[in-house]
C-alpha cells in the first residue's frame, strides 16, 4: 500500500514537518465517520497452499461473490468499509490476506506476483468459488491480473469479472521505481524520529487533495501492523513486476478503477490497464488518491456492486463456510 512513504519521511527536502498542514487535515471531516475500518464478522478459514503457506480468508453476507484482494502492507480489514456496503447491497464478500499479511504466513516461495496469483487461484479452489467478480486495490490488482495471466483455467471456471483498483501492470515506471527502492529499506528507526514528517507523507501520496487526518492515522496504524520483513520482501518482489505485455491474453470482463488525484499509482497506469485488456472498461473517481477504498467508499462499492451484477449469472456455488 505504501512502502514508499516509509522512506519518503527520511529524504533530506522530500518532506516538510508542517504542524499547520496536520492541523488543516484535522478539519477535514472523516469518510468513515471515526470507525476504524473493520471487516464485517462473518466465516474465517484459513487455505494450505502448495508450498506450505496458510492464507488468511473472511466471508460475511448473501448472494453473489465479490473477493476482495487487499494491497502491500494492508490486510483484509482495509476494505471493511466498502465490504460493508457490498453486504447491505445482497453480496457475500470473501477477503483474502495475501501471503505475510494480516493472519496470512509466507510459505517456502516467498513473495511475487506469480507466486501471489497462484494463492488466489488455489484460495478460490479451496474455498469452491465460481461466477465471482475478483477486486483487488494496489497490489491486490497485480494479482488478480497476475491470475488472469498465470491461471487462465481457473479463472474461466470461477471468475466472472476483474476489478482492478488504484493499480498499475508495470513498475518499471522511474516513480515506481524509487518507491520499491525506497520501501524496501528498514524505516522503523525513522518513523520514530519524525512521526509528523511521516504523517505528512502519508496524507500527500497515498490520498486526495483533501486529505482527512483520521484517514492518515489509520494508514499509519495499518501500515505498523505489517511485519518489517513482509514491508521489504514483497517491495523488493514488486519491482520486478511487468505484466503489460501480456494484459491483452486475458479473457475476462474487466473493470479498471482509478483515483484522480493518486500519486502512487497514477491515473494513467489505470489507464494503460484498460488499454491493454480487451474489452475493459476504466472509471475515473476526481480527487481521489491511491486510497480511494476509504476515500469514496459509496462511489466504489457503487461500481463494484453494478459491475458485479453486469457479468454474474446470479449463480452461488460457495461452500466451506457456514453452508448457506
């Protein structure tokens, strides 16, 4: 989610400690109306994969299936506020914690997005899974086309739909880049020393043009719970990740989702997304930043809902929970 920004705080100039900015950000009112984002309570199970990791999975609610797919250094909690509303809106939602996220360990492979994908192929076999629509924020978004990519079988037998939130196909990108490098150092001893610099930093990379301190808080708050060596493995994975040239071999409906305003995964990576699988469509959320999954929380469960129900059959063939 943000890995840079660890590092950003430590740059000699790349950030200003400005307590009239954070005072400023206090003002503004918060999205979730001070609820800590939280999944809804529903199912756990955990999923064995083939080189011994245990991923993580939460269900909650009826009817059709969303998964959702969390981004670096997040975990499924992170999208609580937008699952939510998919549950009072008659979906079921399954949340995955990627591999050395949330309750989820690493296994013998380590972190990639190959490897990642494979996850989300076999927590979809594991669970029994069919007509889904799979959405992934930052990271999450990179596997989900990575499963397009590496599991076509799997993906044609239960994935109904793509939706790809704040996410790129490359990181070959100078911006990504020096992010990645960034994030994969150990920042811990910096944070400490200058947490203002820090909180600045989150609110201008990884949100809108208006940013809400308790928002910055809670990406903090997310951020520290992630283990240092899942922060610097899965950075230094991620920059080698280019599937750009082989968007075009997947063969599903596609949603591409991207904030106005993010500065982490810019708008126009959403849009060499759309251009390249056939057949997507790419929304634009104004002034919205990277995380627009807290941001405008109605306007993407609003487009994930209607995008859902374009490409489902309105088929659930789900088992392994409470055996609804």
């Amino acid at each position: 989610m943000i890995p840079a920004i660890a590092g950003a705080a430590t740059i000699g100039g790349a950030v200003t400690v400005n307590r009239r900015t954070l005072n400023r950000w206090a003002e503004t009112p918060d999205p979730l109306g001070g609820v800590p984002p939280r999944f809804p309570a529903g199912d756990s199970r955990t999923v064995h994969t083939d080189d011994g990791a245990q991923i993580y999975t939460r269900r909650a609610g009826e009817g059709p299936v969303i998964v959702l797919v969390h981004g670096l250094t997040s975990n499924h909690d992170d999208w609580g506020p937008v699952a939510d509303r998919l549950v009072a809106d008659g979906f079921e939602v399954i949340a995955v914690d990627q591999r050395g996220h949330g309750g989820s360990t690493v296994g013998r492979d380590g972190f990639g997005i190959e490897r990642q994908a494979a996850d989300l192929a076999q927590v979809l076999v594991g669970l029994d899974v069919h007509d889904a629509l799979l959405a992934g924020h930052s990271m999450g978004g990179m596997a989900a086309m990575g499963h397009g990519v590496y599991d076509p079988e799997v993906l044609a037998d239960r994935v109904a739909g793509l939706a790809l939130v704040a996410t790129t196909a490359s990181t070959r990108q100078r911006h990504s880049q020096l992010q990645l490098r960034i994030g994969a150092t150990p920042p811990a001893r910096a944070l400490g020393r200058r947490p203002d610099a820090f909180k600045v930093a989150i609110g201008k990379m990884a949100f809108g043009d208006r940013p809400s301190l308790a928002l910055v808080r809670a990406c903090l708050a997310s951020y520290q719970r992630c283990p240092e060596a899942t922060r610097i493995g899965a950075a230094q994975a991620l920059a080698r990740f280019d599937l750009v040239d082989r968007l075009g071999e997947i063969d599903c409906p596609a949603v591409v989702i991207g904030g106005e305003a993010d500065q982490l995964t810019r708008f126009a990576q959403s849009e060499q997304i759309a251009q390249h699988i056939p057949g997507a469509r790419l929304v634009k959320i104004p002034r919205a930043g990277h995380m627009l999954i807290w941001e405008t929380v109605d306007r993407l469960a609003e487009v994930l809902a209607g995008f859902a129900r374009e490409v489902q059959t309105g088929s659930r063939t789900t088992s392994g929970g409470s055996g609804r």
